[in-house]
C-alpha cells in the first residue's frame, strides 16, 4: 500500500551537507520550474532528436494501417517497416530477415537469453555471463537457474572489464550461451567484445552481448564482433521509448517467449508499432553518423574540474575503453542522493549508484562487482553527458557543483 502521509520536502535544507550515516534525505522533494535545465542523465533516457519525430509522426495520424492487412493503408505500414528493418541491417551489417524488433530492450534481452537457453537444453545446460549486466540480463539468468540451469558470473577487474581468458576457462562441452554487456551503463567501460567473439567463434556457445549504451561509440558491425546476438535500445540512442531490437544470426536456434500470431519471423508476437519502428531505425541512423569529439572533450572538462574542486572524489571506471559522455565518481564521506537533490534544485539532473527511494536502497551491483566499499557505493553520482550538453552547460555545473 502506497504511503501518502509522508509529505514533499523542502529541498533548502540540503545545502548543508550532513554526513554519510546520517543523511538528509527527502521521501519526496518539490517539483518547481527551474531557471536552468540541464539534463546529465543520458544512460538513463536521452531525450527524443526532432528529426525522428518528424519521421514517426506520419505513422500515427495517417498511415495507420496495420502491416499484416493486405489493402494499401497496410502496404504503407509494412513497406516503413521493410526500409526501417534495411536501414537498421546495413548499419549492423547483417540480412534484414535477422532484426527483430521488440516492445524494449529489456524484452528484447530477455528473448535472446531464455530463447537459446532453452532451444538448445539438449546441447547442455551451461550458461556463462558477468556480474556487472543490467538487470534485464542478470534477472533471466537468475531465473534459468531455478529452470535447471548452470550459471557462472564472471567477475570483472576493478574498472569494470572482463578478461576474454575468464571466458576461455569458463566454457565446457556444454555450454550454449555467453552473454556480455558492450558497454556498462554505470561506469561505462566497453567491454572486449571482439576479442571474446573471436574466443567463442569455434564454440558451439551462442554469443549475446546487450549493446544498448554504445551506439555512436564503437562499431556495430556483427561480422567485426563475430556475435550471433545483439540487443539495442530506442531510449538511449535519441529515439522513443517503449522499442528494442534484437539482432539474431539466422544460423541461432532460437524460441519465441511471446507466443501468438507469426510476426517477427515467428520470434516475437503482437502488431508492429510502426510510428516507434520508423523512429528507432532512423535515431540509429543519425546516431551512427554523430561525432562524440564534442560530448569527450565537456566530459573531461566536467570531470577535470570536479576532481579539483573535491581533491577527495575519485573516478569509477576506466579512463581508455570508456564511453564519451559517461562519468561516475564518488565522494567520500557523502551521500550521493543529497547531492542529486541539491542539484535537482538547480535545475541539473544526474543520478546516483543506488536504484533507490530514502530507505529503500539497492546498491550497485556493477559498483559492488568493482569493489568499491558500500559506503562508497552510496557516495557515488553518475553524471552522463549528450549530444546538447553545451560548454555553458557545463561551466553552470562546475559553478553550481557543492564542495561538500
Ligand atoms: C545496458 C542496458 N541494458 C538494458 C536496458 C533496458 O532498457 P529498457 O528499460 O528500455 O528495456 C538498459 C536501460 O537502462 C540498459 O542501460
């Protein structure tokens, strides 16, 4: 039952910075309209480029047909759908027949984990993923071991990267899937996803890697990776909520989990959504195209400046093999949520390394698996920069940044 007595706070107080075992922090805080807007929460969602809504608007209001109906207002439909699925294909270098388009990421993970796993039980029953994926990857792995299965989490160093041998000496004459993150979505290290595809190119090990946070950062080319799977997200890339697509090599023995009528090839039931489709194919497009010279050079401004101003912070995560807008730092001594809330008040918006409510706090996972001490788990703010942060953006957050 929902709590509605607890009441919306005054955020004021939180400028006197209280310490870590004894934080200050609100249940709720009050939502006013702010002078500044500065969104530095770009793992988490990124706002819509109008340009993909200029290109899904038309699939709402006028050409709403349904693709698998065979009058014009259906050809409409199916033929954005066919150039979506092309556009999308080229960029991964793969056949149009291997994109499935899903209803999220999360789905979309889910499909590629269970979906093998369970196809191919009779080839065994050994599975072998890290202890840092999100947790639409670590959830049905978690959930295959009370199906039977056998599940080995790589660890991970203390930036964050799996080392290609651990895989070597993980796999067995059993094993059927290995899935890897391309790029961690907390501290942002891109894992070595071509040497680990090289690794299991002569295994009978189907390879997954959840790449949902590195479009525009490294190479999606499915051959160059020698992956059979690959999940993509139409939230993180500048395109609409609500849409993931899974990349299956044709060759993958691979089951639905959603069962109904044969859309997607069989793998994924339900009536396409065509206006979200058109907007993912063409986020993925422009994102491919963009430069992230801008977004590395303001990220290392930001951070420059912040490891001066607070000499006790340090980075999480790699300083090579990092994604360009991503900086995840910790504070010592501080919880991080009041810092988030400080900032809220100035109009910045950056989150924290617990999913969490006052009380309610899930650290880290990825943060623990570095070996960061749970206190400074929660002393850890991730501030994750995009394509409009600008320069004055950045100079306001240096200015307004508390030296707690
Ligand atoms: C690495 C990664 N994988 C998967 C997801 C799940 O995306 P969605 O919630 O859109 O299904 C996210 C979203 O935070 C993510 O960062």
């Amino acid at each position: 039952m929902l709590d509605y007595t607890r009441k919306a706070c005054d955020v004021n107080r939180f400028h006197a910075f209280s310490s870590i075992d004894s934080p200050k922090i609100p249940a709720y805080h009050t939502h006013t309209m702010k002078k500044h807007q500065i969104y530095l929460d770009n793992a988490a969602t990124t706002p819509m480029d109008p340009k993909v809504l200029e290109a899904m608007l038309p699939y709402f209001t006028e050409k709403y047909g349904n693709p698998e109906a065979l009058h014009t207002k259906g050809k409409e439909s199916l033929i954005a759908i066919d150039n979506a699925r092309e556009t999308v294909a080229k960029i991964l270098n793969c056949r149009a027949r291997e994109i499935i388009f899903c209803g999220t990421a999360t789905e979309a993970n889910n499909l590629a984990i269970f979906g093998t796993a369970r196809a191919n039980k009779d080839k065994g029953t050994h599975l072998i993923t890290t202890k840092i994926e999100h947790s639409s990857v670590r959830r049905p792995f978690e959930q295959l071991e009370k199906e039977g299965f056998d599940v080995t989490y790589l660890d991970v160093d203390n930036e964050g990267f799996v080392n290609p041998d651990d895989i070597k000496k993980a796999l067995t004459p059993k094993t059927t899937l290995v899935s890897v993150m391309y790029a961690n979505n907390e501290i942002g290290t891109i894992e070595p996803i071509k040497k680990i595809g090289k690794i299991l190119h002569d295994h009978q090990a189907y390879f997954h890697t959840d790449a949902c946070q590195i479009p525009g950062a490294e190479t999606l080319d499915t051959k160059t990776l020698k992956i059979d799977m690959m999940t993509l997200n139409g939230s993180k890339i500048y395109g609409p909520k609500g849409i993931g697509v899974l990349y299956v090599n044709k060759e993958t023995k691979i089951e639905p989990i959603i069962f109904g009528s044969a859309h997607e090839y069989s793998l994924r039931a339900g009536t396409h959504n065509t206006p979200l489709i058109v907007g993912f194919a063409k986020a993925l497009e422009l994102i491919t195209k963009s430069d992230n010279k801008k977004i590395t050079k303001l990220r290392d401004k930001l951070l420059t400046a912040l490891l001066k101003k607070i000499p006790r912070a340090h980075l999480n995560g790699p300083t090579n093999h990092r994604l360009p807008n991503n900086i995840n730092i910790t504070i010592p001594g501080i919880h991080a949520q009041e810092i988030l809330l400080h900032l809220d008040e100035a109009g910045i918006y950056v989150s924290t390394g617990a999913a969490c409510n006052m009380g309610n706090e899930k650290p880290s996972k990825t943060l623990e698996a570095i070996g960061l001490p749970q206190k400074e788990i929660l002393s850890s703010l991730r501030i994750t920069l995009g394509k409009n942060t600008t320069e004055e953006d950045i100079d306001y957050v240096i200015k307004t940044f508390p030296t707690p």
